[in-house]
C-alpha cells in the first residue's frame, strides 16, 4: 500500500540526519555529526546506586506520576537556580520534559499557527528549525555579530513581522558555541519587551563553559559557576524569572548527566506553562517518573557533587577542543575559517568557496566518517557552506582519524575546481 504523508513531513523525511544515524551503528564508523555527549564520562556507578535505592523505596517509583514533574527534582532545580544564579521560581512554575527538544515542540505547538512569522538566531538547533517547520510557521532569521544578535536587525525585523516568538540561545548557542555580551542580553531583552515578542531561551549547553589555551580552571568549581552566571546572566534572570512575563526558559540534563535519562524541563510565566503542561497531558501525560526519581536520587547523594561534575566537564571538552583546533590547522584543513566557541560540544567551520556540506557529506559517508551539514543548522543560504563537528563525543583516536578522513575530502574537492 502507498501511502500519503502529510506535505509538512517532506523536509524531515528527506533530512540526512537518519542516515547518518544508520551509518554511525557501523562499528567502525565515525560521526561527528550528532549532538552526543562523551559517554565514558557518565556517573554510571553512581547512577547504578541511585537506581538500586529507587527501587528499593517500593513500586511507587514505577507507578503514574504527577505530569509536570517529580516534584522533589523541580524544589531541586528552583533552589539550584536560586543559589547560583540568582534566579527565583516556584516549582510549581517548571514543567519538567523528555529533554529540552520537547519543551520546545510543545511552546511552539502552543503558541504558533501555520504560516506565523517567528524569528530564530542564524544559524540556531536543528531541531528547533525541524520542529518549527513541521508547524509552518514563517521562519525569519536574525543576523549576530561577536556581541551576540544585532538589536537594529533584530527590532527592524519585529516592526517588519510582528513575530509571537524569537528563539534566542544567548549562552553557547549551537552550533557555533557563541556568548552574547552582557550589554547586548539586556538590550535584547528590552526590544523584546517593547515589541511584546516572547524569547524563548534555549540553555541547553548553558553549563559547557570552555576553557581557552591560556585560561585557568578555577579552584572553586561553584564559586566559578556563580561568578559566570553574575557576569553573563540569562534572560531569564534579566526577566526577574519569568516575572516579567518575557521569557520562557529551557534547558535539560541531556548533555550535563546521561541523555537516556530524558529531563528537561521549561519555566516561566504561569499562563504559559499551564498551557504547555495540557499540551504535554496529550503528547505522552507525563515524562518518566522513574528516570526524574533517578536524577534527584543522584543530585542528592553525598557521594556526587554537581558542581565538580560540572567542573569535570568543562575541563575535559576543554581538552578537546584544543585537539580538535589544533588539527584544523592541518594542511587538508587551509582554506576553512571558524570562530573559536565559548561553550558548547560543536565547532562552525566555513567550507572553502565554492564547496556545498551537502555534497561533502554525500563524499564523506563512503568514506566511514559524517559530520552535520550546515543548511540544517541555519536559515537561508548560508548554511551551504558550513559543518558542524562535534569534538566532545569521539575519542582522540576516533576524532583524529575523522578530521583527517573529512580534509581528505575537502581537498578531493578543491583539487577539481
């Protein structure tokens, strides 16, 4: 039987993104495609106690939960964001998710009719676009500079559309790991304000802060963390937590603890998280219970410390990105131009002139080796001529030997034209 998919699913369907999922199953395939964290720095021992103390609380773990959340792990992540950030909100104020990326499906499903203008940073999440596109909403790009969203373009932009929404990604956007200045988050916030368009703030790599070459690790891991968020405060922070009514708030424990645990959560004005709780109730009633009685069991435990593990992370990411910059300045690699990212798991390569991601990619698969094509990650033109790699998941070896299989292909193709 043939069937009919609905028009909207073209683009997901067509999207390379599953076949790089069915080569990276290959034992000796490399990607540096996906949004993968590094595995073996998992807490699984403790993860397996913590598990092995759920259980042993009795089957309540197993039964229905409350659909916004384990309530213990919301007062967690309420008190965590009050004694580092600064940032108060009542738990009954977050709607924990299965990972930020529905968090996102759900405010966009709840606020978004077809063919609505919503503006986005350029490039943004692949899956923010993905999901955006499945609702057919316009989707409007917004250009960046080294400070973060341009505030002329941005507001031009809001008088020319009159957006609902604009997804913002102030700390570490991906893919190009940027941090917006301090000056340029308040005046963002303030055109937001003043045009009455919802931010819809994305920290999911918010906590990834990289190391440069000549950067010390602080010795206070909380200290550093609380000193960071003073100095870069998000916008919803600068929104008096939701207070304001200005900002939706994302985030997850995907790329922090272990991504199968699937947590996320949203917070924010209370109109918009009861609306997104009723959304939820539809999609899947709740989020595992059991996985959100896992996470607090581990974030409670005295044998786990949040804030070194945090520190533990960043350190190493660090390390890998001087790895993988370091092979970049590789002759295979001579004609590409990249910004140095603050934060994040991702580097945003510009392809030499002339040379489409589409079809490197296309030349790269045979070869053992994918990375993420840049028109996924961006709107427009631009997006053709860029990569995304991923440094944080592959292994030194694995990364060494994928750089080195890409600029093989990069230089097939220059040498042609």
């Amino acid at each position: 039987m043939q069937y009919s998919f609905a028009s909207r699913t073209a683009a997901m369907l067509a999207s390379p993104v599953r076949h790089i999922r069915e080569n990276a199953r290959r034992h000796s395939f490399i990607s540096l495609a996906e949004e993968l964290p590094a595995q073996e720095l998992f807490p699984v021992k403790l993860l397996e106690e913590a598990a092995h103390d759920v259980f042993g609380s009795g089957p309540d773990a197993l039964q229905y939960g409350e659909p916004e959340g384990y309530f213990p792990l919301r007062a967690w992540l309420a008190g965590e964001w009050e004694q580092r950030k600064g940032v108060r909100v009542p738990p009954g104020q977050i709607l924990l998710t299965t990972g930020s990326q529905q968090a996102i499906d759900l405010i966009i499903r709840l606020m978004v009719d077809e063919r609505d203008p919503v503006l986005v940073e350029n490039p943004t999440s692949p899956g923010c676009l993905q999901v955006l596109s499945m609702q057919g909403a316009q989707i409007v790009p917004v250009e960046s500079d080294g400070e973060g969203v341009i505030p002329d373009k941005l507001e031009a932009l809001m008088i020319r559309y009159r957006p609902k929404l604009f997804f913002a990604t102030p700390t570490f956007t991906n893919p190009t790991g940027s941090l917006w200045s301090a000056a340029r988050r308040q005046e963002i916030l303030d055109l937001c304000r003043h045009h009455e368009v919802l931010v819809v703030e994305d920290d999911s790599y918010g906590e990834l802060h990289l190391k440069q070459k000549n950067e010390s690790h602080d010795k206070s891991p909380h200290g550093q963390s609380r000193k960071f968020a003073e100095t870069y405060p998000s916008l919803f922070a600068l929104d008096h937590a939701g207070q304001g009514g200005q900002v939706l708030y994302i985030g997850s424990f995907n790329k922090t603890v272990a991504p199968a645990l699937r947590t996320g959560w949203a917070a924010g004005p209370a109109p918009l998280i009861e609306g997104m709780y009723a959304l939820k109730q539809l999609a899947d009633m709740q989020s595992s219970t059991m996985n959100q009685r896992l996470l607090f069991q581990l974030l409670t435990s005295s044998r786990f410390q949040w804030h070194e593990h945090l520190a533990m992370l960043n350190k190493e990411y660090s390390t890998r990105l001087q790895l993988i910059l370091e092979l970049l300045k590789r002759p295979f690699w001579k004609d590409v131009t990249y910004h140095i990212p603050s934060g994040g798991m991702y580097v945003w390569v510009q392809l030499p002139d002339g040379l489409d991601s589409a079809l490197l990619l296309k030349a790269a698969l045979p070869k053992g080796v994918a990375f993420m094509p840049g028109a996924l990650c961006a709107v427009g033109s631009e997006g053709a001529s860029h990569i995304r790699l991923n440094f944080s998941h592959p292994g030194r070896e694995q990364l060494l030997m994928g750089m080195n299989l890409i600029g093989e292909t990069i230089s097939e193709f220059t040498a042609r034209s």
